[in-house]
C-alpha cells in the first residue's frame, strides 16, 4: 500500500529513488492509465486509501488478536470503502481507450481481487477458526 499505491501522494523531495525507479518501471509495464492519469477522483480515492484503510489496517492487526468488540463494525465499514473504490477503479480501467485489452485484463487481475476480497461479510471470518484460536488463545485454557 505505501509503497505502491500511495506513490503517487508521496512529497517528491522525500521519495526514496528505488520507490520511483519502481514506480516508473510500473508505468512502464503496465500502462496503468490510473496512475498515469491521476484524476482527481482517483487521486480521491487514494487519500483515503492512506488516511482511513491504511490506518484501519493496522489497528486491524491489533484488534483481531484481542477479539476487539467493534471490530465487525469497522471491518463492514472498510468492506464497503475497499469494494467501492476498488469496483469503481475497474470498471475506469474496463472504459479506459488508451489501453490494449492485454493490458486491460492485466490491470483488471491486479485490482479485481480486492473487490472480491471486501465482498466477505464480517460474520464470514477472515481467517478459519483453527488461526483464531491459535492467535486468541493466551494459553489458560487445555
């Protein structure tokens, strides 16, 4: 996420080379027409991408282990942002006129999945029950 996504919203100044020679070589090979174009509702997108998923990432990290009581609400909040977002990104890349159809189909690879991924509803978990005990588990019980 920070060092792909998010490129594009990085200060210049600061951007580490190897990020950019990535980021360009990206370009290059894929001719993400999104990035590349860096609309303003993409560039949209983006910032929320770094200002709510990212950060509800990592609280996720910490909330999942401690079986975190809103931990269903935000994770159905973020559900529906990531497919939003993600659905609204493919279908621009579906539309998109300055693409050949390979690279269409690339792109869509890349995205797509994510957009299935946030069609789970929180009460499907994540991950299956054996990790849940295993990360739950403080070692009392036998």
């Amino acid at each position: 996420m920070i060092f792909m996504d998010l490129i594009p919203l990085w200060p210049k100044a600061i951007l580490p080379t190897i990020l950019k020679d990535n980021h360009a070589w990206y370009l290059k090979t894929f001719n993400d027409q999104l990035m590349i174009k860096f609309e303003p509702w993409f560039a949209s997108f983006l910032t929320i991408e770094a200002l709510y998923q990212l950060p509800m990432t990592l609280w996720f990290l910490f909330a999942l282990p401690k079986d975190h009581p809103s931990f269903p609400v935000h994770l159905l909040v973020y559900g529906a942002v990531g497919f939003v977002t993600t659905v609204t990104s493919c279908v621009a890349i579906y539309t998109e006129k300055d693409m050949s159809q390979m690279e269409k189909n690339v792109l869509l690879s890349f995205y797509s999945p994510f957009a299935a991924i946030c069609m789970c509803p929180p009460h499907m978990p994540a991950f299956p029950p054996q990790f849940l005990t295993l990360v739950t588990d403080r070692g009392g019980s036998s």
